[in-house]
C-alpha cells in the first residue's frame, strides 16, 4: 500500500495489526536498507518504509540537489520484500508551513564528529526522525550501525522525550569489497571506489590491535589511511561509544572506532565496536 499524504498514511495506519515496525529512509535503497527491512518483519507484525528526502539535513554546498532518487525501483523492492505500507511525502507534506521554525536540537552529542564537520545536520535528522514518529506511530523503528552517532542521538532522543518507541540497531551492511553500503557508493567511480576501500581496511586492522590497547588501535587504522594519499580523511576516532569522547590510553572497554573522508567529490563515513584491552575486560 502506498500513501502519498498525511490523510492517507493515517487510514491505512489503522487498518495495521499487531506490533508495526518503521523503516526510515531517503530512497535509493540498496541491500543495507533490505536488511533493515527483513529485520523488521521478523520482528513485527506490519512494517512501514518511509521514503522522504529530507531538505533540512543537508547544509549549504552538499548534495541534496544530486542525491540519487530512484522511487520506482525502491517501491518494487518494498514490495518484494512485503512491506505492508510505504509512505512518500513531499516535502510539502512534511512542512506544510515550509522550514520549520521548531525543531529538535541535537544538543552537545550533534556538534561532535558529523555534527562538527556538517554544522546543523543532526538537527534536522532528528526533527524528521520525530515528525515521522508521530506520523507512523511504531512499536518499533530500525535504524543502520553505520551510522552511528545518528542511531545514538535518535535512542537519546526517543529516551529524552519519551516517544515510547523501541529503537532497534541493525549492524552495517556491506558489499563483497567490504565497503559499507551507502546510496552515495552510485556516486564513486571505478577509481574511488577502490580507494574507498582504505576506510574499511583501516578500520579492519584497528580492530585486529583491539587486545593491544587504545594506541595500538588508532596506529594500525592510521597506517592504512596514511597510504592512500588520495584520501582525503576527516577524522579517524576511537571514541566512547556513548559519549562519543576520546577513549584514554588507559581504557579497557567497549569503544567505537569511526572514520570519515572524501573520496572524489564523495564523503564516505564507516565505524565498527572494538573492545579495547582484553576481550570482554571490564569498562573504566
């Protein structure tokens, strides 16, 4: 089933039983998005995909205008995958009043990492994400490990202003290659794609020195980024994972490792859990 407004994604929300999942996204569906979709039905009754491509999370100079829109293909691929109810709004059905004066503020946690690189962005993620809670009313809501600080602002918020919805992590998709599935890989040529592949191995070989400590595991993904000069890297991070602060040489624990670069014209982020020191040592 398809709704295309406000009016119709309520009717048929009704006619929904049991526990109902939602799936948000902004199109261009790969495999990573089939996943989070096929979590969903095994774990609801209903599922909903929302496809909307939201204005308000890209800044001045980024790609809104080229970001690839293939809604036939992604509603052929919905309904191969079961979905009971796709809902894809224009963006004068999500603000109805143009840009919203009001809108959830990502707080200190969205001005680190992405939010320090893209000023503004995590708001706009999370006015949507909320909008289109209240519009889907979920038991349920999937959401991507790849990207991570989102998926953290998204529970913190859920948490924050008690939406009374469950948020589910689904863990990063990727191709063969090992690349994190991303709706910008469309924009990779055959060269970039193969020096995207650094970030991965970077992050690959940080988690092999998880036993040896913090150090060793910020060396050996620095090693690998630092030999592809054609990488333009923004941060590589092994942080709390949810404080998303530098972790201390001395720490043992559960930690995040992240990277973001530009590859051509494309900026790519990935991240994987690693557990510094011992495996399965206690946290500080």
């Amino acid at each position: 089933m398809l709704a295309l407004t406000r009016p119709e994604l309520a009717a048929a929300r009704q006619a929904l039983t049991g526990r109902v999942a939602v799936v948000m996204t902004m199109g261009a569906l790969h495999e990573g998005h089939v996943e989070l979709i096929r979590q969903a039905r095994k774990q609801a009754d209903s599922v909903i995909v929302t496809i909307f491509l939201n204005p308000l999370q890209f800044g001045a100079g980024e790609d809104l205008a080229k970001y690839p829109r293939t809604f036939e293909n992604d509603l052929e691929l919905c309904t191969h995958e079961g979905v009971d109810l796709v809902f894809h709004p224009s963006p004068d059905q999500m603000y109805p009043d143009g840009d919203p004066g009001v809108r959830v503020t990502a707080g200190a946690l969205g001005e680190k990492l992405e939010g320090a690189s893209r000023p503004g962005h995590f708001d706009g993620v999370l006015t949507v994400v909320a909008k289109l809670l209240h519009l889907t009313k979920p038991d349920m809501a999937f959401f991507g490990q790849k990207d991570a600080q989102q998926l953290l602002l998204i529970r913190q918020m859920v948490r924050d202003l008690d939406f009374g919805c469950e948020i589910v992590a689904v863990p990063t998709v990727r191709e063969p290659d090992r690349l994190a599935m991303s709706s910008r890989n469309t924009y990779l040529t055959d060269l970039d794609r193969e020096v995207a592949l650094a970030l991965s191995r970077a992050l690959a070989a940080g988690e092999d020195a998880s036993p040896e400590g913090a150090s060793a595991i910020r060396r050996a993904a620095r090693e690998v980024l630092v030999r592809e000069p054609l990488l333009l890297v923004d941060y590589l991070v092994l942080v709390h994972p949810e404080t998303l602060d530098d972790v201390p040489e001395w720490y043992r624990g559960d930690a995040l490792l992240a990277v973001a670069a530009k590859v051509g014209r494309t900026r790519l982020i990935d991240n994987v859990p690693v557990v510094v020191g011992r495996p399965g040592g206690p946290s500080a």
